[in-house]
C-alpha cells in the first residue's frame, strides 16, 4: 500500500509554468513551479542547454520552494525581439537576468548555477550579496585551477582575438561536438536521453551561431572576474554544494576543491559522472540540494 505522502503527491503533482517576461528587448523564457510565497531558488542553466535541463529537478524542490529557471539570451526558447541588437557577452546576460530577477519579485534566492549559468550568478552575486542565501554549483567553475587543457584554443583566442582564432572555435557548436559533451565521462551513456543535445543543436541553428562564438570569446572576462568573486566568498560565506561531475572535460575536480579555500561553509561532493552530471545523478543532485537548501534557507 503506498505511503499517504506518495499518495498524495500523485494526486497532486506540481505543475510548471511556461512563461516569458520581456526585459531589456528580450523575451524571457522560463520555467516557474512551487508557490511565491515559499523561499526562491533561481536555476541558471549553461552551454549547450537551457531550463530543460532542470526539468526532472524543478518537480522535486517546488514542493518547498518557489523555483524559476530561466533561459539566458541565446539559448533555449529566450528571443531577442526584431530590431533590437544583443551583444553576446556575459556582462549583458547577467544584466539581463539580473532585471529578470527584479520582474520576477526574486528580492532573495539560492542558486544553482551550471557552466556559463555561473558566470552569470557569479555577477549577480558580487552586485547583490544581500540577496544570495545559498548556492548550488554544478559543475559551474570559479577558479582558475578549475579550467581544462580543453580551454587551450579559447585561451589562444583571448589573447589574439583574430579572426582565424575565432573560427577555430566554431566546431564546439556542431552537433558531435555537443553530443560529446553530454556523453564524455559517462560511464552508461544509454542514461542520456537524446532529446537534451538534440535540442540544445536545435536551438543553436535557430539563434544563429555567432552568438555562441561571440560568448566563448567573452569567456575569459570571466577569468578576469574570479578575485573579486573570491572577495565575495572570504566576506559572505554563503552555504555552498559544489557537486562535480568529476569526469568533466572542462572543469576539473581542482575547480570544485578550491570552494573550499575562500568559503567555510563550502561543501564539495564528486560523482562519477561528466559534465552534465544532472543527466546521470539528478537524484543525488537534488538530495543534496534539498539538504543543503532545509539547514540555510528559511522564509
């Protein structure tokens, strides 16, 4: 006989939202589940991805906590309107979430944030310390040390920014090379459905690649940001899971273990998994996410 608690959460499964604000000429995609009322927990999804990727966690923490996950420009489902013109860089994606936030009534939040979604969270947090109650990061890098031998053509790039090093990095968005990144380091790729990289491909043909060749020239502004992001860490302490895929081609274990070295209240977990380690182990992501959110965060 089922428990009354699974019983009564098949009779009332959450239900998510599908919604769009606009902010700053773009219309905002997002996914919205749990009530306003209960504490926030914000999402930030990275490359090659969007808020589907949240799709089997956001069910699990809206239960107890109002949960929006948008898309960042250039991805997903997220549009720039016509005649607007988007410069692709993560100053503006993060301006850009950081007004979404305001629309959305987030005036605190924990969040998750996941490979280019933590640059983003990043800002938000050095700008808005007062509004971090906790974080999540999955695979979302904060140190140098936590950067691959995989970042050597983007680092070429940065430093000569020339025509020829930009079109070098354009094979990161064909479709083997997304696929791979969703299935290197996986022990069972048979547990990647194909819909994820499918869809990221999808909708990177749609928006038009520049826009992704333009954010992994970017990309090392984001470098230059770590220190006063560490100054953050050293002056707040904001409960922390860094919970690492640990087979990650791009971010390395060293990036997860160096939470610990601003941050007291950091906590590093490995799974045995790759980058998108929430395609494998969304359970333990989720469990660890739930606990870390019922000791830090209250209404």
């Amino acid at each position: 006989m089922p428990s009354a608690a699974s019983a009564n959460s098949t009779e009332n499964p959450v239900q998510i939202h599908y919604r769009t604000i606009e902010v700053q000429g773009v219309s905002v995609f997002y996914r919205e589940a749990g009530s306003p009322d209960a504490p926030a927990v914000l999402l930030l999804h990275g490359f090659a991805a969007s808020s589907y990727m949240f799709r089997d966690l956001i069910p699990q923490l809206a239960r107890k906590y109002h949960v929006i996950a948008p898309d960042l420009p250039g991805f997903g489902q997220t549009t720039v309107l016509p005649g607007v013109e988007f410069n692709y860089t993560f100053d503006n994606l993060a301006s850009v979430i950081d007004d979404f936030t305001v629309a959305s009534g987030l005036d605190r939040f924990a969040m998750y944030v996941f490979d280019y979604g933590a640059p983003v969270g990043w800002r938000l947090a050095v700008k808005h310390p007062q509004k971090i109650t906790a974080i999540v990061s999955q695979n979302g890098n904060a140190y140098e040390e936590g950067l691959s031998e995989g970042w050597a053509d983007m680092r070429k790039a940065w430093a000569e920014p020339t025509a020829e090093n930009r079109e070098s990095l354009r094979r990161f968005n064909t479709f083997e090379m997304i696929k791979w990144q969703y299935i290197e380091g996986v022990s069972d790729t048979s547990l990647i459905p194909p819909e994820t990289y499918q869809l990221a491909h999808a909708a990177i043909e749609r928006i038009g690649v520049e826009a992704q060749m333009d954010l992994l020239l970017d990309y090392g502004e984001n470098v230059k940001q770590y220190t006063q992001l560490h100054e953050f860490f050293r002056r707040y302490q904001p409960p922390t899971l860094a919970i690492w895929g640990d087979k990650d081609p791009f971010f390395i274990p060293p990036g997860a273990e160096a939470f610990k070295r601003d941050n007291p209240n950091a906590e590093v977990r490995f799974l045995d998994s790759g980058h998108f380690a929430i395609e494998t182990h969304g359970k333990e992501i989720a469990e660890g996410m739930l606990e870390l959110l019922g000791r830090s965060v209250t209404t």
